[in-house]
C-alpha cells in the first residue's frame, strides 16, 4: 500500500472530486471507491457566496484527507502563492503541484515545476508533482524535495490510457524505492489495472469517473481494477515472448504412425 | 480608492483587509486571501493595509481533480 511522506494509506486510489453531476453522486462515488485521499482546488470566490462553503462542509463530512491542487497555475509564482492559498485554507502541507505548460495539452511545464517544487519543499510542504514520464525530470524532482513522483499517462482528461507503456515501465523500474502514481489520462479500468501492473503505486482518477455515464459503477469497477492489477503485479506476471511455448506436456505423448 | 478584486476593479473605503471583507459582505469562514500576488494568512488580514490600485484575491475551496 501506498506510503506518501510517511502516512501509510490503505487505498491506491485517490479521486479528484470535480465534474460530477451533483454533490450526491460526489459522495456515493467516494463511499464506493474506499479513496482516502480526495483532490480539491480553489478559486475565486463571489461576495454573494457560491457554494464553494457547502462544497467544503461536504468533504470535510466524507473524513478523508485532502490533497489540494494548483491547477490552472501557468507559472512558478501563481503556483507557489496559490500553494500556500491552499495551505491557509484546508489546513495541510500536501500539494498536488500543477504548474501548465501548454493549453491545448495541459502538458507539464518540467522547469516550472522543478523550481516551484524546490521553493515549495524548502518552504515545508510535501509536494506531489503532476508531471511527465521523463526519468531524468523525476531525478530532478526528487532533488528538488519531492518524496512522490505523479507522471501522467496521458494527457488531462483525454482518457486514452497509457500511450507510452514502455516509458512507465522504465519509469518505475528507476525509481524502485518512490511511491508512484500515475496521475492523468486514464479512461478505462483496464488502463488502471495495466499500469499497477507494471508496479505503480497507485492511480489519481477524476474525468474517467465523474463524467461516466454511472460513476459510482465506474469507481467500483475502477476499484476492483486498480486491486487486480496490484495483486498481479505481486504475483510477478510472465514476459511476454515471440515463440510459442506449449502448454500441455508432450513428454508421454502417443506416437500414431 | 480603486481596488483590483478577483480581476476587476472596484471602489472600496476600507482601511484593511479584514475591513474590505466586511464591506463586501464575505463570509469570512472558507476564504484564503492575497494582497498583491502574496498570501495574506486570516490573522494578519486586520493589519493588512490597503491603498489605490492593490490587487486582491479572495479564493474559497473549489472542487478539483
């Protein structure tokens, strides 16, 4: 199970907590998914009062911890004030660091978020970077402070599920002692299960679930996945191989002439 | 004075921070606020002082993923 900055979590599911189509289904998915840990956001908020207050009293009832985010930041300081907006207002050092690169793709950009990780690891938080698969950024990452690394899968929100296999793969295979988790990209519980089965350590889900068509079914089919895909990647799958390899003995065989 | 509250300008007397929140009628309880691109944590709001063309940002907790 899942250890981040040394608090054991029980689950390797966490869940975003936006796009779903009402607060009701928002916590019957959450109940059904066993998530510990649910991300939140913030912004700007009318003087009228919106209902960000009963959205907030809504999470605080589900008895879970948050992880809030930087989404939308397009640049170092937005994302580092917005960090420490977040600290004052939930009440935790953990931050799912988002610093965007590029509109259309969301991608991470790498150096932003280097130095914003840097800035906000010495700054006491426990950083949780979304960020590419690129190894030699995760090395940075880590000297930067971060004790979790979050490579997406795919991009944000597009539900293609793993595009670069191979990379996650490498991925986890050079970062053997690093909590990882894939965070983005994801659409289907056979994705999930495909990428714990190369040993991640959990997945960070949001549109997959929120904007099916059930998504208190998806979380619980989600759920059995992620489960699925760990328990086989415990019990250490074969390679796959080019040649076929018979599977019934033909020692003993009956030689008809 | 002309304020610059959540990305658009506004006229505001308030001498604080603390006092602007109250003008403006938020409820103080789910707010983090900014003054001038830096946090402002909610004890330090009433020692906040504002003048002509600050920016302010006033967040509240958001759903997010």
């Amino acid at each position: 199970m899942p250890d981040f900055y040394g608090e054991k979590i029980s689950s390797s599911l966490l869940l975003g907590t936006a796009q779903y189509p009402s607060p009701k289904v928002l916590a019957e998915a959450v109940k059904m998914s066993g998530a510990e840990i649910l991300t939140v956001s913030l912004r700007r908020e009318s003087s009228s009062g919106g209902s960000s207050g009963k959205f907030w009293e809504l999470i605080r009832d589900l008895n879970v911890k948050v992880l809030p985010n930087t989404a939308g930041c397009h640049s170092v300081k937005e994302a580092v004030t917005t960090a420490k907006m977040a600290r004052e207002l939930f009440g935790t050092d953990w931050i799912k660091l988002e610093v965007i690169g590029h509109h259309d793709s969301l991608q991470p950009d790498v150096f932003g978020l280097v130095e914003a990780a840097r800035i906000l690891s010495e700054d006491g938080f426990k950083v949780f970077p979304y960020t590419t698969e690129d190894i030699v950024v995760g090395e940075k990452l880590l000297e930067a402070g971060c004790k979790v690394l979050m490579p997406w899968c795919a991009p944000i929100g597009s539900a293609k599920g793993p595009v670069n296999p191979d990379a996650l793969k490498a991925y986890r295979a050079h970062f053997p002692d690093v909590p990882l988790v894939v965070d983005a990209g994801l659409g289907r519980p056979s994705h999930a299960a495909q990428v714990m089965e190369f040993g991640f350590d959990a997945v960070l889900l949001n549109t997959a679930v929120a904007k099916a068509g059930d998504p208190v079914a998806m979380v619980e089919a989600f759920s059995r996945a992620i489960a699925a895909g760990h328990l086989a990647y415990k019990a250490q799958p074969l390679e796959p191989r080019d040649m076929a390899v018979p599977s019934t003995p033909v020692i003993g065989m009956a030689v008809f002439e | 004075m002309k304020l610059i509250i959540n990305g658009e300008t506004q006229e505001a007397s308030s001498a604080t921070l603390a006092a602007l929140l109250d003008e403006l009628a938020y409820d103080h309880e789910f707010l983090a606020t900014a003054y001038n691109n830096e946090l402002v944590a909610a004890e330090d709001r009433s020692s906040c002082v504002l003048a002509d063309g600050d920016r302010i940002e006033i967040l509240s907790p958001m759903q997010g993923g």
